[in-house]
C-alpha cells in the first residue's frame, strides 16, 4: 500500500469537518509534530510507538489536498 506522510499539523489543514473534527483528532492523539500518514484509499493512520494505528479516514477529492498541502504523491 502506498502512503504520503505529514505531521499532524498539516492533517489538521487537510481534514473538512465532515471528516473529522480537530477535538477528534486531538482524542486520537494528533498534535503538531504527531507524524500521521494517509493512504490511498484515504485511510488516517497514526504512527505510535508499537506501530501504526487507523483513526479515521478522508472522503472527497483528498488526494488533490493531501497534494497541495504537502507538494508529495504516494509512495
């Protein structure tokens, strides 16, 4: 599966309302410099210290925003 990574902050700039609200993301443990990756079926993934855990997910064009907020395509 193919990932773009980012920090939290960005992810913070890429989620609509719709999808996850910023307390969500806070309650999930999204901060700052919290490093998150999105696949390409839009799923949020959280990088913990034993691994990656899911938290949510992006509906819509994601892929253009992911693209336009952190210039990275999937890898």
């Amino acid at each position: 599966m193919k990932f773009v990574e980012m920090t939290g902050r960005s992810l913070l700039l890429i989620v609509s309302d719709d999808e996850m609200s910023a307390a969500e993301l806070v309650t999930a443990g999204v901060a700052d410099e919290t490093v998150v990756r999105v696949n390409q079926h839009g799923d949020i993934e959280i990088r913990r210290s034993e691994g990656w855990d899911i938290i949510g997910g992006l509906l819509g064009n994601y892929e253009e925003r992911i693209h336009r907020q952190t210039g990275c395509k999937w890898a």
